[in-house]
C-alpha cells in the first residue's frame, strides 16, 4: 500500500512561535498556494461524469483507484472516506483508499445508530441500504472515549462482496502487547493474534503505536492477523498535506501529535490559517501541510472544538517519580502513569533513571490512563 509519511527531524533548537496575518513583515508569510503532489485526508466530493474528486479543498483528475493490491473504480468513491492521492502520474491521481475498518457488519442496532464491525461497535447513523452481514469500508478519526481508545465514524460505505470480501482490515492503537502470547489490543477492545513473521520491515511492536492489520475476524471476536503494520509520518522528500486531528501538544506549543500516530514540529516560519499558535489545541482539526517533520502551515478546519474538543484531555504533573515498573508505568502525584512508543524524553531521561529527578510529565488522558508524551527535567 502506497503510503504518505512524514519525517521527524532530530536535534533542532526550535525558537519563535509563528502565526498568521498581521502587518509584522517578520510573521511567517503565507505558502505560494500550489496544489500538493500527494495528500492524505478525507473526499470532500466525488464527480463521475468528470472523473473528479475533491480533497483537502484541491480537485484530482482521477486516474486510478487501488484497495491494495485490487484496482477499483471511481464509482467505488464517496464523501467522507479516507484516501491518499499521489499525482506523481502523468495520466492522473492515483486515489488509494484507506479505510479504518473492513469487514462484514455482524449487528444493526433498531434505531440504526450503532453497529459492530470486526467486534468493535461503533456510532453511526446507517444508510437503510445496509444490513447485518454487507461488507462495508469504515472511515473514522481517532477518538478518546471514557472506555479507552475509541472512533469518529465519518462514513460506512457498502461494497459488494465480490470487491472486497475476505479482506478484513482494522486499523487503531495498539495496547496490552503480550509478547510471549503474541497477542495485542486494538482500540478499546479488538483482541489481535498475531506471529513475528508478518510484521511489516521486522519492526518492533510496543504499546502505542498505530497499527494496520488484515487478517481474519473469527466467531469468538478475536482478529488473526496475516499482515501487522505500523504507521507513521516519519519520511518525506517535499511538501505532503495530511489532515487530522490534533491528539496532543506540548506546553509551549513548539511540538504536535495528529491522529495519535506521528510528531510534527512547529517553529517561527510557521503560517497559521484561520487560526494561530494560540489555537493550535488538543482535539482540533487541522490541515498540515510539512517538509520533512516541519510544519510549513496549518490550516485550522472548524471552530477550534468541533466535535472532538470534549473527547481529547491532558495531564501535566511535576514531583519526584517512582521506578519504572516492568510494565512501562510509574507513579507520581499518587498516579500511575503510562511510558508508550510516542513518549518522548528530554534533558538525558530516559525510563531508567527519571526516579533520580524531579521531572515535569505532560501527556493524554485515553480512557482511565494517563499516557506520557513528553518528561523533561523540572527547574528547581
């Protein structure tokens, strides 16, 4: 599957913090407005009679449509399903889709509100053309809920079996990694199986990375997994779009998480849309556009709560630690806190020896745990 990454730059001093408009010849001046090579977001509109698409705001000319390793037609497109688009192409855009979920709709609540996919049951309002037992494309955005990592249904597309049967696939953070079982969590709930051999690029696994698996969702609700990959913006040659919600932000603002799987950095070159610095929140969505891990501009894309502004909390604590446990948690302020794979270290910590120090803990409330992003060393 074609992917759209983005890299993390290392050993920057970041200073400034950027913004938009104004007279100040030294704020950050708008981007030259070109349409970007690829992009990864959701499709704003579908036109087939003139074989278009519209995302992020920019019009495609669609020469392909790819569901892995399967071409698909255009017809196969809606609104508010997650593609990628690559125009590296001279004969158009290739669209490659990027559901969340796909599998067969196993039950349809009577008020048609909430259904289950891949034993994950989810909120959506459905069209009255599906029922128990279609395949269907699910796109969402990560949510956090009161039960744990949850969605944000933004479409239920229905295929046709013979497109897309047998190919199921349930993207999400993974949790309670168990690797003498070899088995992990996806979301709040989807119990994964899973074998060393089918890690995409032999990548290690840890608790908080953002995984795609495709395999087969058995009677009792657990998923064997034939393909785990992990997910992440971390290279890129030029300027990539991806658009997003905002799942953390560090205190002064200089670094952001979207969509709980990947950093970018914000400096003083930095152009602001619709919004500044001092909107750039947790739970607020916005368009990125990077080069190499930078954000050159953010466009912000509701009215800075939207509908996950009440879904996605923070911590910041400062005290003395406790040992890191064996299961990557410690305690401070009487809370257990959890180390992931996004948790970053600053000042020379690491999880062996912030119990020597008073540090400053920043992170996400997801659920009942509180998730550590960043812990740097507290100033006396």
């Amino acid at each position: 599957m074609k992917k759209i990454t983005l890299a993390t730059l290392i050993g920057l001093v970041l200073t400034g913090c950027g913004g938009g408009g104004g007279d100040d010849s030294t704020a950050p001046q708008p981007p030259v407005e070109t349409k970007p090579r690829a992009v990864q977001g959701t499709i704003n509109a579908v036109n087939v009679p003139a074989n278009t698409i519209e995302v992020n705001g920019y019009s495609y000319n669609v020469g392909r449509v790819e569901y892995g390793d399967q071409t698909l037609s255009i017809r196969n497109l809606a609104e508010n399903m997650t593609v990628e688009v690559s125009t590296t192409t001279k004969s158009g855009a290739v669209v490659y889709i990027e559901p969340t979920m796909v599998g067969k709709i196993t039950a349809i609540s009577p008020d048609r509100s909430t259904f289950i996919v891949n034993g994950v049951t989810l909120n959506f309002s459905l069209d009255k053309n599906i029922e128990p037992n279609n395949w269907v494309m699910v796109s969402s955005l990560p949510q956090a809920t009161s039960e744990g990592f949850g969605y944000k249904v933004l479409s239920v597309v229905k295929f046709e079996e013979g497109d897309i049967a047998g190919q199921y696939e349930i993207e999400g953070r993974l949790s309670s990694l168990n690797e003498n079982d070899k088995t992990f969590t996806l979301g709040a709930a989807t119990q994964v199986r899973y074998t060393d051999n089918i890690i995409e690029d032999n990548k290690k696994l840890s608790d908080g990375l953002w995984v795609e698996v495709k395999g087969q969702m058995n009677d009792d609700n657990t998923f064997d997994a034939t393909e785990v990959e992990v997910e992440t913006y971390d290279a890129s040659d030029n300027d990539n779009e991806i658009e997003g919600i905002v799942t953390w932000v560090n205190r002064d603002k200089s670094q952001f998480e979207l969509n709980a799987r990947g950093r970018f950095m914000v400096t003083s070159s930095t152009y602001f849309e619709d919004g500044t610095k001092a909107n750039l929140n947790i739970g607020v969505m916005v368009e990125v556009t990077a080069v190499n891990g930078i954000a050159r501009e953010i466009e912000f894309e509701n009215d800075f709560d939207g509908d996950f502004g009440d879904t996605w909390r923070e911590f910041e604590y400062t005290g003395q630690p406790s040992i890191v446990s064996q299961n990557n948690t410690f305690t401070i302020k009487d809370k257990v806190v959890h180390i992931d794979a996004y948790t970053e270290f600053d000042d020379g910590l690491n999880k062996d020896n912030i119990s020597y120090h008073k540090i400053d803990v920043e992170g996400v409330i997801i659920g009942t745990r509180y998730v550590a992003r960043e812990i740097e060393r507290e100033d006396d």
